[in-house]
C-alpha cells in the first residue's frame, strides 16, 4: 500500500505538507516528501491533501474492564475484597468483544492502557493492547503496561461502608508503603538466597513477586491522583521505593505545573471535559493539559473511558487546544506523548521507517467535532 499527496503529521518531526507513506508486512516502510516517493507498484491511493496521522493512543481508560450495556455482569475492574491486589492482570478480566473497542477502532483510537479501576490502593497490572482483533493474547502489546495504584477519595469511598481500612488518606498511603516494603525485603532474600546456598529462598507471596517488575523499574507505577497533595503524596512514594511512574488524571496539576515540571514528571491527563462529580474535582478545567505541557511536563490526555466514551478521544484533545493548548503538542498528546510514557514509542506513536503501520487519514481536522477519520489502518490492514 502507497499513500501518495498527503499531508503528514509524523510527530516525530515537522508535518509533511505534501508527502508520501508507504507499508508493507504490517510496517511503516518509508514515509517522506513526495520527490522522494518510491516508484507506484501494488495499491496506491492518492490523497489530495487529507491528512495523514499516526494511530492514536488512549494511555488510560478501563475499556473492556466495564462492558457496554451492562451492569455487574460486565464489571470487572474492581476486586473490592482486598485493598492490595497487584497481583491482578487485566488480561484476565477484558472482554475484547465489547463493543467500544470496535467504536475506538472506527474512531482511530488503535491503541488503549486499560485495567483496574480505583477502588484499591494497589489495583493490579494494567495491560496495553490493540483495539482490533477477537482474543486478548493476539492484541497485546505488553501484559503489565503498569502497576495500578490509587490515592485519594477513591480508596476512602469504597472501604468507608465496609468496616476496614483505608478510611484515610493515610491509610492509604500506609497500605501502598507496607506492600513495598515487604516487597522490598522478598526481593532481597530471592537475591541473597542465590548468592548464598546455605539460605533458603523467602516463602513464594504472589503479591510479592507482582512487585518484582516494579522494585527492578522494568514496569511503571501508574498513580491514580487527582489533588495536588495526592500528586505529591505519589511523586513522594515513587522516591521512597525509586519507582518509574506515571500521574494519571493529575486533575490540580496546572496549579503545581512548576514544581512537576521540575520533578520530570509525567501525567495522563482527563477525562476532560466531564462533571465535578466529588470535591477532588472542584479545580477541574480544560486548560490543564496545556498549562502542564507549556509547564515543560509531558503530557497525554485520556479520555479514561467509560467515564467518556473512548471514541471522543481526540475531541478531548480538540477542547484542550480550544482551551489554549499548542495543536500540535495537542495531536502529540494522543500519538507519540503516550506512547513515550508507557516505553512503546519504539512500535507506535509516530509515523517512521519500521514502526507499526497504524495509519489514519482525515479530510476534516481530526480535534473538532465530527472529524472522523475517512481511513484506518492497523498493522497495515486497512479496517475503515
């Protein structure tokens, strides 16, 4: 396949006005101006000028974790029985036959981070994944994408009714430090008893060795955080236990977009627009993504779906431009931002020589309402 006459947003680079991709065996080929497009051979399809973007990326959502139309017979995404469960794998509990991930499809949205909800402190491993295909195991890109943690109201509201902690903020945080902790030591008596044959190897603990990936900064701390003093209460255990992580909502970051910045925090933005449902939400504002990434904070923005529907996506990121967010660093947000953020960006997030063909192309501007993509191609098949 050959798409000639495009305009191209590679994100990796300055758009392209008039240029050329070309994929082959589920890979980007060559992309570039068209004086250097290669000599027409197979499909070719001229563009006229729409434009061509990569596939975009939804870095937090819970798609197929809660299924459309139903009520407790598709939840999934809470085990609300234990307040630390990193044992957890989304992989066990998505429904790939949930409709919204053929919505996403249609929509562009070719890539999607879902997983546990927030009830717990410690929810489980989030997993990345494509949008297109029928089984979990073929759609995968990485099972744990990130170990799901949560701060703030969330935790409280779930286990208030229930008799048992946490009850606070700072049982909240008490109960994420005390898994670490022991954690920590498990990992360290695995070590010594390899070094060391007249020791023996510490009890298996399952939650214990979920946390491996985590203590060895292999996988990300993904660290549901709303409040400004949830956010740091996060970048605070991150440096206690030297965890790579992430801030997901990040709801009060454009009033500490200065002191994240400094930090080189990273943080998934949204879901935005949407209602101030609780208090913790009571400084919410489109304007948030753009303050972080002017700030020098890499950004993404999620639509952390089904709070909003997955398909609106880009829309969220056409509020934030309208709201005073750089277009292109708004197009980024969705493509190469995540993608960065959750160590995919060698496979997806920009249109170059070798990467995953997912591919969208657009007659109208993709940020405003109804700019539906005209094509779509995921792993070079083409799908819309």
């Amino acid at each position: 396949m050959l798409l000639i006459n495009g305009k191209i947003y590679p994100m990796a680079g300055a758009p392209i006005q008039s240029g050329y991709l070309a994929m082959e065996g589920g890979v980007i080929t060559g992309v570039g101006p068209m004086e250097e497009a290669p000599a027409q051979s197979g499909e070719t399809v001229d563009l006229e000028g729409a434009m061509v973007l990569p596939g975009f990326i939804d870095a937090h959502c819970h798609i197929g974790m809660w299924e459309d139309s139903l009520g407790f017979e598709g939840e999934d995404g809470n085990e609300e029985t234990d307040p630390s469960t990193p044992q957890l794998r989304a992989i066990d509990a998505v429904n790939p036959r949930d409709r919204c991930f053929a919505d996403a499809a249609r929509a562009g949205v070719l890539t999607v981070v879902t997983g546990p909800g927030s009830a717990n402190p410690i929810g489980g491993q989030m997993c990345a994944m494509k949008t297109v295909g029928r089984r979990v195991d073929s759609m995968l890109l990485d099972p744990c994408a990130g170990i799901k943690f949560a701060l703030g109201e969330n935790p409280k509201g779930c286990y208030h009714d229930k008799s048992t902690g946490p009850a606070t903020r700072m049982a909240t945080a008490a109960i994420i430090r005390e898994q670490l902790f022991k954690a920590r030591r498990y990992l360290q008596d695995k070590r010594d008893a390899e070094l060391d044959e007249d020791l023996d190897e510490p009890e298996f603990d399952f939650k214990c060795e979920a946390l491996i990936p985590l203590l060895e900064r292999r996988v990300k701390a993904h660290f549901h955080a709303h409040r400004a003093d949830d956010v740091f209460t996060a970048i605070r255990i991150a440096r206690e236990f030297d965890l790579d992580y992430v801030l997901i909502h990040c709801t009060e970051g454009h009033l500490i977009a200065g002191e994240l910045a400094q930090e080189k925090a990273a943080a998934v933005t949204g879901p935005c627009p949407g209602t101030r449902s609780k208090p913790e939400l009571h400084d919410m504002t489109v304007e948030n993504p753009g303050v972080l990434s002017r700030a020098g904070v890499l950004t993404a923005i999620c639509t952390d779906h089904p709070e909003l529907p997955i398909e609106q996506l880009a829309l969220c990121a056409g509020f934030a431009v309208d709201a005073g967010m750089d277009y292109e660093e708004a197009l980024r947000a969705i493509t190469i931002n995540p993608a960065r953020m959750l160590g995919l960006a060698s496979r997806l997030g920009s249109l170059e020589k070798g990467k995953d063909a997912d591919v969208l192309v657009f007659r109208k501007d993709p940020l405003s309402l109804g700019g539906r993509p005209e094509m779509v191609f995921c792993g070079g098949e083409r799908i819309v």
